[in-house]
C-alpha cells in the first residue's frame, strides 16, 4: 500500500509540475487580441488569424467591431481586463483620444519596414501608429451598361474620357437616368444610404471633397474651424446622387450598404460611390467591366483631378497590457508582413495596397479598382488628400449624416447641412481639445 501511495504521489507531482510548466510557458508566450476596423474584411483576419495560431501555438484573437461603431466598441473593450493588444485609430484625432494606450513602435518590424513616415503617426519622435493599407476611392462605374449608353441616339458623351468636370458628369448623370428604361436600369447612382452601414460614404468620404478644396486653398494651420467655402458644391453632387439613383430620396434612411453593393452588382445602376476595398463585392460585374473616376464637385482645376487616396487605418498596440501580450502581438505584426501567408492575404483575399517595404512585386494586390488609381497617378493627376483626421469628432459626422438624411427626406433645409459642417465643425473641434 505504501508503494501505491509513493507511485500515486510521485504521478500527482510530476502532473503539477507540468501542469506549472505549461501555465507558465502559455503565460510567457503571451496572446494577441486585434479588434479590427474593417467588417469587409473579417473572415479574411480570421483566417489569417488561424493559421498563426496553428503555425505558431499563439492565440490570436480577432473581434470585429460592426459598420459605424468602432469607437465606441473600443471604449467599451479597452474597460476590460482583457483589452485588445491590437487596436486602430483614424489618424492624429482619433490618436488625441488614445495616445496614452500607444505602446512606441519605433524599435518594431511594422515600422522599421514602413516605407516612408509619411504613414506613420509620430509625435516627439515616439511612432505611435502605423498605417497598414492605403485606400482609394471615387465613382465606381459598370463599363457594359455605359458603353451601351455611348451607343444610344442622343448621347452627350461619346466615352468616359470626355467626362472630367462636374458639369459633363452632370449632364451624362441626367441623361442616363432619362433614359434608363432603354438601358434596362433602374437609376444612374446606386441608393445612398443613410443607414449606419452606408453613411458613412457620404457623412465622411464625400465630405472630404468640400474640405479638400477648402483647405488647399487656406493652407490652414489650425483646423479648429472651418468656413464652408465649398458647401454649395457638396450640395449640388449631392443633389445629383439623390435626385438620379434607384431610390426615391425619402427612402435614404432605410438603404444599406448592402442594397447598393447588390444594385451595382446586379446591373441597375451605373454608378456606385466607393472604394477599391469594395472589389470583392462587386467582382461578380466582371474585371473589364469595372472602372474608377474622381467625384468632380465643381472644384478648380478639377479637370486635372484624381482619386481620393489616403488611409484612416493606423495600427497601434496597447501599452498597457502585459509584456508577453506586447511582444506577441509585435511577432504577429510582424508575421503578417513578411509571411507568405500574411502577405498574400493582404494582397490578394484583402485587396489591400500596403505601404511596406516587404510586399514586393509578387505581393501587390491586382484588381480593376487599384489598376484605375494607378491609371490616374501615372497620368499625373492630383489625388485628393484624404483630410478625414482633420474631422473634429464622429459626433460631428453623425450630425452632418442626420442633417443630410432630413435634407433628402424633404423635412431639413440645406442651411441645417451647413449648421451641421460648420458650426458643428467649431463645437466639436473645441469639446474634443478644451
């Protein structure tokens, strides 16, 4: 009985002990938790996600916050015991908010393989962020449908290359929608949808136009106010859109994202204001039938104006969590960039153009969208700065949406837009910074 018991003892102890030296070995290795901006994107980190973890026996995490909520996710997340290592801001504001979470990447491989800092937040020589895509956008538009436009008696273009204003996109948006019946459409534009998964195309991306001009022609050096110099024109493409799309403009509040990604896709609408993250949507159109043009509003010079690019995706990992989960997540950053299966993943699943170094020709994303923005960099076209960090809040973008939304609706005035962009603009500026 005595030997049993010693047996049993000895087996007890050396279960502990290994049972210790797991805990430790899991507790030294450390884990990654990355809560991800971009919903269009998720099965594609969950993936990658996987085989790190398969590859390397480290966890990694991935939470995607839904469309339009990332910030208050993030608040909420960052509450937790256990906050995500990995997290994203928009650019120098949304970095006003999280600076103190911002472990200094300088020593790290995302930086150190960044190809200019020009895409790196740094502020006193600490690199709190690093931007991973570089994004464009403009007026996605269905080659088949416009080409047969061209064909059709009556037709103010004879191709796209004759439209680079705002006045001849006008002209051909009015005609195609007058003569939609003969194209087998239901509008010009794609619904713009107001809903939360949509509005942000407009409250945010084709609000930049009119700050774009505002600000090349001020040069300011303070954006804590803004003068609205180019309001008339958000107006007047706004107008375009809603007046010549496949919804009445009553109807905006209620369309998704999702409803104009599929009246695009399946042929009812030329035009679809988005961006080249939007290509596994709509790839179904056909590669040589997708194309980009700028969203011209009337600006000057406009004629020898390109896409809008830029990014408002900055990684940054939390300081303050344990320094096996800092060391874990800079491996895992570090992986994505340089891997076979990180690269190719941003490349190709996630269509991404990315700024580093390491992704080499063989690892450049290739689709019709991304070939457009070249297209119109080779041309020496001007793209159109993406100035959204310089947005004072994402409450005063929720404002300019509402304002917008009622405006269509026909229960807001256009002066409610304008209060909203800037008087709005000056509120929010001086809540945010004191």
């Amino acid at each position: 009985m005595k030997k049993i018991l010693s047996a049993l003892l000895a087996v007890v102890m050396i279960c502990t002990f290994a049972f210790v030296i797991v805990s430790c070995k899991k507790s030294n290795t450390g884990s990654v938790y990355y809560l991800n901006f971009k919903p269009e994107q998720d099965k594609d980190w969950q993936a990658l996600a996987q085989k790190y973890t398969q590859e390397t026996g480290v966890e990694v995490v991935v939470v995607t916050a839904a469309s339009n909520t990332y910030e208050t996710t993030l608040k909420s997340e960052m509450a937790k015991s256990d906050a995500p290592t990995l997290f994203q801001v928009n650019g120098p504001v949304g970095l006003a908010s999280w600076k103190n979470y911002c472990y200094d990447l300088k020593d790290s491989a995302i930086y150190k393989n960044l190809s200019s800092d020009d895409f790196a937040l740094i502020d006193n020589g600490s690199v709190y962020g690093v931007a991973y895509v570089i994004e464009t956008y403009g007026i996605i538009y269905n080659k088949l449908i416009l080409n047969k436009y061209f064909t059709l008696e009556g037709a103010v273009a004879s191709s796209i290359e004759e439209v680079n204003t705002f006045d001849k996109f006008k002209a051909l948006v009015e005609d195609i929608q007058a003569k939609k019946t003969a194209l087998g459409i239901e509008g010009a534009f794609t619904s713009s949808g107001m809903d939360s998964s949509s509005d942000w195309r407009f409250k945010t991306h084709l609000a930049n136009m009119p700050i774009y001009y505002e600000f090349e022609e001020t040069n300011p050096t303070s954006f804590a106010t803004i003068e609205g110099r180019y309001l008339d024109n958000y107006k007047n493409i706004w107008d375009l859109y809603i007046n010549n799309s496949t919804a009445a403009p009553s109807e905006l509040a209620g369309k998704t994202g999702d409803d104009a990604a599929a009246e695009f896709r399946n042929g009812k609408a030329v035009f679809y204001q988005n961006g080249t993250w939007a290509y596994n949507d709509i790839k179904s159109v056909g590669d040589e039938n997708l194309g980009m043009l700028p969203i011209y509003i009337g600006g000057p010079g406009e004629e020898n104006q390109g896409l809008c690019t830029g990014s408002e995706n900055y990684w940054c990992v939390n300081k303050n969590v344990s320094d096996a989960d800092i060391s874990a997540t800079l491996d895992f950053l570090e992986w994505v960039i340089t891997s076979d299966e990180g690269r190719t993943s941003m490349s190709s699943d996630m269509n991404f153009v990315t700024p580093f170094k390491t992704f080499t020709n063989e690892y450049q994303a290739d689709n019709p969208l991304i070939k457009a923005a070249n297209a119109y960099i080779t041309a020496g076209k001007t793209s159109v700065k993406w100035l959204f960090p310089t947005m004072p809040s994402e409450q005063w973008k929720n404002d300019v949406g509402s304002a917008l939304t009622a405006y269509a609706a026909g229960t807001g005035t256009w002066d409610n837009v304008k209060s909203a962009f800037v008087n709005g603009w000056a509120a929010e500026y001086s809540k945010v910074n004191g």
